[in-house]
C-alpha cells in the first residue's frame, strides 16, 4: 500500500479511531497502558482490564475501534492480535460505516434466528483468519 493510500485509509477510520483514542486515555487514567503494534495503538490492563474480563456473557478478551484495540491484557492482545487486525481493516474498507454495518449485521443475524455476534458478517471473516480467538468483539 503506498503513502498515500496508508494516509487515506487512516483518515477514513479516523472517526472511529478517535473513539477508541477517548477509550483509550480512559484505560491509562485506570491503570492501563499503551503500545504501539504494527501501525495500531494498543491500550490494554489496569482496572479497564479487569472490567473487560468481568463473568461471562460479557467476557471480552479486546475490542476494535478503527486503528485502536481496547484488550484485557498483554497476553490477551498477543492472542487476539490477527483477529482484532481484521477489524482495522475492515474499519479501513468501511471507515464511518463500520459501526452501523456491524450493528446492522448483528440485527440481521437475530431476525434470521442467528447469533448476533458469531455469525455477524464481520466477525465471521475475523474469526476464519484466528478462529480459536476467545470472544472478541
């Protein structure tokens, strides 16, 4: 990808991207922190951490937000790093859209008596790349 396509690709995530920056400070000021993993921020730990990983259904071990991932650990992150770097692609190819595309995706799922989150279109491509990943979103 040249310059300028990696530049163009980053503006379109960029909104969601700020989201998940906002997120992100929230994990620091909780205890987390921050590194930076093959162009992606990365804000896992803390107490954010150990809220994430709260009794399952809502058991999550990372989540995406355009070029930021959100993760419980260090540990977790490693694990989930495939599958949540499909997620800043598709954040890439579908910039502000993804959210309501994935929202939209999930409700089609339901009406068609479905799982919302493992048969949603999104995370099916995620999940054939890394499917051992434990629930990510």
């Amino acid at each position: 990808m040249t310059a300028r396509h990696r530049i163009a690709a980053y503006a379109w995530a960029g909104p969601n991207t700020l989201l998940g920056v906002v997120a992100g400070l929230v994990v620091l000021v909780l205890g987390g922190r921050l590194r930076v993993v093959r162009g992606v921020l990365e804000f896992d730990g803390g107490w954010f951490g150990k809220l994430m990983n709260c009794a399952p259904p809502f058991s999550i071990g990372a989540i995406t937000f355009g070029h930021v991932i959100l993760g419980i650990n260090g540990s977790e992150l490693d694990a989930a790093r495939l599958h949540e770097h499909v997620h800043v692609a598709q954040y890439e190819a579908w910039g502000p859209l993804f959210l309501p595309a994935y929202a939209a995706s999930s409700l089609w799922q339901v009406l068609r008596g479905r799982r919302a989150y493992r048969d949603n279109f999104f995370e099916r491509k995620a999940f054939a790349v890394r499917p051992d990943t434990r629930a990510t979103a």
